[in-house]
C-alpha cells in the first residue's frame, strides 16, 4: 500500500523538481537595486566593493543585521555608515559618542536629510546649501603626507560648528567632506556615499582615500551597519530563501516533501472506528450455493450419486444394530433394491430434473420407512 501511495506521487514530484530545476537554470538573475547604499548591493549606490576592498586588505570587515548596536561597536574600530535610511535613537547617537571619545573612527556619508540631522547635531556640523559633483584635491592629507584627488558627487556644503573639525574636500569655505576629532577618535562626514560607492570607488583616487578615512590597517575591525543601510534579508537564511533561485526552489521542495509526509504518515487525531465484523454464512447459505453450482454446471448424476449414497448409508446403518434389533420387512427390502437401481441408472445417464426429483422424494420416503418401521415376521438382508 505504501508503495502504491509512492507510486501516485512520483508523478507530481517528478513535475514539480523538473519545474525546480527550469527555475533555476532559466531565471533572470536579479537586477541590482542602485539605490541600495548597502555592503549587500552591488548597485552604484552600494558598499560591497568597498567592504571586499577592506576584507582582502587584511582588516576584520564585519556586517550588522541583528540587534545589539551599542555591543557590536569595538573600541579602535572604525563605523562606516554610508546614507543610512534608518534613524538612529538617541541612546544610539549617545553610543557613537562614547566610541569616537574611545578612539574609534566613523565614516558618515549624508543620505536622509531627516536621518542625518540628529548626528550632524552630535557632531556639532551643519549642512548648507548644494554643491555640484565634481573633483578635488585634499585640503590637507587625512592620513600620510600625500595629498589625493577625490571624485566625490552632488549633495549639501557642510559647515564645521565646532573647532576640531577640518575641512577635507572641496573648498574651505564650502567643503564637501570634512573630518573632525571626537576625544580620542575621528569622524569623516561626507556630503554624499558617492566617493565610497561602488561606481566611485575606481575613480581618481577614490579607492586611496576610502583606505584612509577607514583607518584601513591588518586586523582592524570594521562594521558596516546594515541595520540603519535599511538593508532587511541580510546573508543569513531569510537572504538565501527568499532572494535567490536556488533558496525558493529549496523552500518548495521542503515544502513537497512536508506535504508527501504528512500525507502518507500516521494518521493523527481520534482512532478510527474499527471495521464491521465478517458475517459468518448459515447452511442454507451453504445450500443455496450447492445448488446454484449444480444449476450452473447441469450435471444432475452427482445428485442422484448423493442420493443413492445417503439411501444405503441409511440402510447399512439399520442392519449394524446387533441381532436384537429385527431387520425390515421383504416388502421394504423389495423397493429398496428397486429404488437403487433407478438412481444407479441415473448415475449413469441424464434422467430429466422432473425424473430425479420424483427418485429423491422415493429415495427420502424409504428412508423414513426404514427408521419408523414396524418389524414383521420376514427377515431380509440388505446389502
């Protein structure tokens, strides 16, 4: 039965993991979002060459998904957060506080006017009117002695309200990117992501000036908050399930095989009610059936052979009494002999159903004279 039930659903499978496999082997692959500033998104807007670059260099490259902000912030790391989307609360801002106080580096590129005025705020910087894109050299070198040319993009003139802020880029009265000094560490705002961002990265000396502002050395641990990047599938499992080919193919698999199981597994619930019982057929049942099989097979000499066995039996049985008991008269004896040779000639041949009857109603006659006679003066032998 199990073999069977396998059997009806090795069809429907086989159709559903041929579709399964035309899914992944014709799917488009997905058209990169670029306006996604994510470490994720490979769009212009997007971090992934900058967080490979950070990688392959040797530093400690990490990304945010979950909670846990304020932990996940190591002391002498650097936080880069390129046009979050997502606000900060303000025990957060009072967190990047402490970490810059401790020696930590932040690399803030502006997004959101509505997300970036609370830090702006806690970085005592202001943004002022638009700037066009274009390219500059560094007022003065971030890091080193050299001084890098920067393609950076359109987006708001920043203005330094405190005075350990600098400007970096553009000019020095209506700068584009600045860095400023928060206790031991050092915050790096820029206007736009555009000289982090995947597209920029290969510009001018874009790359150059991205290790710089990182503070990019062997082992150094970098977070790139994807939790204020808006960015929500991450590269756990959700990510591999649902934003790929291969993870909704798996996703419908499990769910086939989910489905077969509970299917053909153990029933669960209330027992079922247990089957009838099998009736047991009575001897009229058995008779009936007797007679339908001789009815079928019309061949009436087995009952006159039943007869006339029954008929002798039943005579034989009278004589083996002992000789107390006084045998039938000749008169009886005369008509049993007379009666078993009809039926022997019946066993023979192919008397009429009216013929046999009538030889069945004498044979059962003679019977009952046998076992209800009254003995008389002549004795006779039956054979």
């Amino acid at each position: 039965m199990r073999w069977l039930r396998w059997r009806a659903w090795a069809l429907p499978m086989g159709v559903v993991l041929l579709g399964c496999g035309l899914t992944v082997a014709l799917a488009p692959a997905p058209a990169p979002d670029n306006g996604d500033p994510s470490s994720y998104a490979t769009g212009r807007a997007g971090t992934w060459a900058l967080f490979q670059l950070a990688a392959r260099l040797g530093a400690n490259a990490e990304r945010l998904t979950g909670s846990g902000f304020g932990a996940a912030l190591s002391p002498g790391g650097t936080l880069v957060e390129v046009s979050p989307t997502t606000p900060f609360s303000k025990l957060q801002l009072r967190q990047i506080r402490r970490f810059l106080e401790a020696g930590g580096t932040l690399v803030y590129a502006l997004g959101s006017r509505s997300v970036d005025a609370p830090v702006l705020a806690s970085l005592q910087v202001t943004a002022g009117r638009a700037a066009p894109a274009g390219v500059s050299r560094e007022l003065h070198p971030l890091r080193g002695s050299t001084l890098l040319t920067v393609q950076f993009g359109s987006g708001p003139s920043l203005s330094p309200a405190g005075p350990q802020a600098l400007p970096l880029l553009g000019s020095a009265t209506r700068p584009v990117a600045l860095v400023e000094r928060v206790g031991l560490g050092t915050a790096v705002v820029l206007n736009s992501g555009a000289p982090v961002s995947n597209t920029d990265l290969r510009e001018q000396q874009n790359a150059e000036f991205a290790v710089s502002a990182l503070g990019l050395v062997a082992g150094r641990p970098i977070l790139f908050d994807e939790i204020h990047h808006g960015y929500t599938l991450g590269d756990g499992a959700a990510a591999l399930l649902l934003g790929t080919p291969l993870g909704l193919v798996t996703a419908l698999c499990t769910v086939l095989l989910l489905t077969f199981l509970l299917t053909s597994g153990r029933r669960l619930g209330a027992p079922l009610p247990p089957r009838a019982l099998v009736s047991v057929r009575s001897t009229t049942d058995h008779l009936d059936a007797l007679a339908q099989l001789y009815e079928r097979a019309r061949d009436r000499r087995a009952v006159a052979a039943r007869y006339l066995q029954q008929l002798r039996a039943t005579a034989g049985a009278l004589q083996l009494h002992g000789p107390s008991r006084e045998l039938a008269p000749a008169s009886l004896q005369s008509r049993f002999e007379a009666i078993c040779k009809k039926l022997e000639l019946a066993v023979g041949g192919s008397d009429a159903p009216g013929r046999l009857m009538s030889l069945a109603q004498e044979a059962d006659q003679l019977e009952r004279e046998f076992q209800g006679a009254d003995p008389g003066p002549e004795e006779v032998q039956v054979r």
